[in-house]
C-alpha cells in the first residue's frame, strides 16, 4: 500500500534499505528457550515481576517473556510507578519490590558467566538490586528474507541490518539470511544517527520495520516502510509504504512497481517535451501555421 504517489516515485530512487531485526527479518515470535535466576529460591518473585511488566509492554519480546511466565504458574499484575525507559526496558513496583526489566545493564544485574549457548539470541533480564532473572530468547527468520534480501542486492542496492541485539545473536542472523552489513547494539537514537549518516553521503535511505521501537529511525528516513500485521498502529499510520500481509517479498514488488513508474514518468515526460519540440519548429518552419 503506497501512501501517495510521493512514495511511488521515492522508493525508487533508493540506494540502501536498513532493516529491524525483530519483527521484521524476523517472525516476531520469540520462544523462551532457557534462563537462570539468583539467588535461586526467590524464582516466584522475579517470575512475577517479568509477567507483570512484560504483560504492561508491547514488543515482541515483552509479550513472549509474560506468556512464558505465565506456562510456570505467574500471572501478571497491575505494576505500580510503572515506566518505559527508550532503548533500555521497563520499570515498575511488583510486589512491593521496586524492579526493571530489559537489557542487563539497565535491569542492574551482575555479568554471569559466558555460557557457550549464549550470544545465539536474544535475552531480557529482571532484577530488583537483590535478585536477578535472565531469559534467553530464539526468534526464526522469516522465510522469504533470504531470496529478498538477494533480489534487492542484484538491483543494486546495499542493505544495511540496524539491531538492538547483541552482536553474537545479530551475527547469526545475519549469516542466516545473508544480510551483508550488520550495526548491532544500537539504541533507537543510534539508528537514527548511522541513517542521518547515510543521508550526509548522498544515500536516499529507506528504513523497514514493525514500528515498536523504529519509529524515529523511520521517520529519519527518506522513505519509511512499516510491516502492516504486526506492526505498531502509529507505524501504520505514518508510513510511506505499508507491507499489509507482512510479506517481504512484496518489498520486491513495490520497488519493481515503482521504477516502472518512474520510467513511465520519464518517458511522459520525454514524450511531451519532444512534441512541444517538434511542433515549434514545424511552426518556425511555416510547415504548420499559427491558429488565427
């Protein structure tokens, strides 16, 4: 769904296209696939606290973490003072007990020990100061990114992956899809700033995603594209192309819809030009006279 003959003609002059990871390239269905908590007797404290702020949140990984929680017997809650930190995570009163949830660094939990199965995905975390909870996450890459990714870089197009994950799990996505450029560990502002930096280049930029936490980088774009099933409602409002059934292939088709506009418009152009052209020296040449 294009917004605008604007956008028809824009995306064509595209020459890189930035994505999201979650939720984009991949299905947006995180699993649970493993975690660990300290000291291990308080477990129904942090479960707790990760439905009750996960269950209050919208992204992907949010809502995967409070549906786990709640398989192991932990209903969510009403959190008190509860806050959504950009780029970081969430925070709120569960229990009595002040907690925050999201990167590690943010939720305030010490660094364990590397774990060979780790740095493959994604992982949230929940800590309150005194008990810390960490949950490992895997999400699929959809099916058509791979045959998507190698149609739009046969047109010539360089495509740049824009994450928030870790590198490790960006990486193996990545080389999963075959994504060639990767920026890992990148906050909202951060995605903003490498696309402003594309732009100082001469690049027209597009940026695709779900619109849960890519709404400023799109909007810094020259051309925004949204997933129209799983995206955000503000994402489907605001953007330049909508992708209604979350195929990514139909990328491919709207960029191919668009230079078949843009040489249409070309030609239009052309067309008239050369007959403005031909008809005034017809008219200097008395071939054809001037009306009366």
């Amino acid at each position: 769904l294009f917004r605008g003959g604007a956008a028809v003609e824009r995306l064509a002059e595209v020459d890189v296209v930035c994505f999201d990871k979650t939720g984009t390239l991949t299905r947006g269905e995180p699993a649970v696939v493993g975690h660990r908590c300290a000291p291990p007797g308080d477990e129904a404290a942090a479960l707790a606290a990760l439905a009750s702020l996960g269950a209050a949140a919208s992204h992907p990984l949010s809502r995967a973490v409070a549906s786990w929680c709640a398989t192991r017997g932990a209903l969510p809650s009403a959190p008190e003072a509860f806050e959504s930190v950009a780029g970081e995570g969430l925070q709120g009163r569960v229990g009595g007990r002040l907690w925050r949830m999201g990167k590690r660094t943010y939720a305030g939990a010490p660094e364990p020990e590397a774990r060979p199965e780790e740095g493959l995905g994604s992982e949230v975390w929940v800590s309150d100061g005194r008990t810390w909870m960490q949950v490992r996450l895997r999400d699929e890459v959809r099916t058509e990114s791979k045959p998507m990714l190698a149609a739009l870089a046969a047109r010539g197009l360089r495509c740049v992956m824009l994450t928030g994950d870790k590198s490790g799990a960006a990486a193996r996505a990545a080389a999963e899809i075959g994504m060639p450029e990767v920026a890992s560990g990148l906050k909202p502002w951060d995605k903003v700033e490498r696309i402003r930096s594309l732009s100082a280049e001469g690049r027209v930029v597009a940026m695709v995603g779900d619109g849960f936490n890519d709404a400023p980088s799109r909007a810094a774009a020259d051309v925004s594209v949204a997933m129209g099933g799983r995206g955000s409602d503000a994402a489907k409002e605001t953007s330049d192309i909508l992708l209604v059934d979350d195929r990514l292939d139909k990328l491919v088709l709207a960029h191919d819809l668009s230079l078949r506009t843009h040489r249409g418009i070309r030609q239009n152009i052309a067309l008239s030009l050369g007959t403005v052209a031909a008809m005034a020296f017809l008219t200097v040449a008395e071939v054809v006279p001037l009306p009366v």
